[in-house]
C-alpha cells in the first residue's frame, strides 16, 4: 500500500513519467505496477488499515496482495469492507 502511494506521488510530482518508467526502474512489468497501483482504488478506511497492520516477524503475512486484488476491483466501497472483513477475519 506504500509503495502504491509513494508511486503516485512520483508520478504526480514528475519525478517519473509514467507507470511505464516506474516499471522500468524497478525491474518488474507493468502489469505488476499495475497490480500494485490498483490498490490505489480500496476504500480509504482499508488503505489506512493495510497501511497499520502490525509487522510480521515471522512466517507468512496474513495479508497479502493477491488476497487483495479481487477487492480493489469491485468500484462499491462497501462490497469492498464486507470482503475486507472475511479477509482479516
């Protein structure tokens, strides 16, 4: 989610040009970019929930961003908290 908002913020600065550049000087795809800046689209409450999930020192991250893409695509905010929900649950 970080990243998501520290690459918008490069992009509106003019710091790069576009997602294209970033995926460039990140050594992914655009696709992934695009991945990542589609989380860009949660509802400002599950940005800031991601954003303070607890570090994990050890084993797998409860959530992770695939589990996070379905959400991100639905547009109705509040079909995004019901399937936040079940995914913190």
């Amino acid at each position: 989610m970080a990243l998501a908002i520290r690459f918008e913020r490069l992009v509106r600065d003019g710091e790069v040009a576009d997602y294209a550049d970033l995926a460039r000087l990140g050594y992914v795809t655009r696709a992934r970019v695009t991945q990542i800046m589609n989380l860009l689209n949660l509802a400002p409450d599950i940005q800031e929930a991601i954003l303070f999930l607890p570090p994990v020192d050890s084993g797998r991250d409860p959530v992770i961003e695939r589990d996070l893409r379905p959400i991100a695509a639905i547009a109705n905010w509040r079909k995004q908290r019901a399937l936040w929900s079940q995914v913190v649950a």
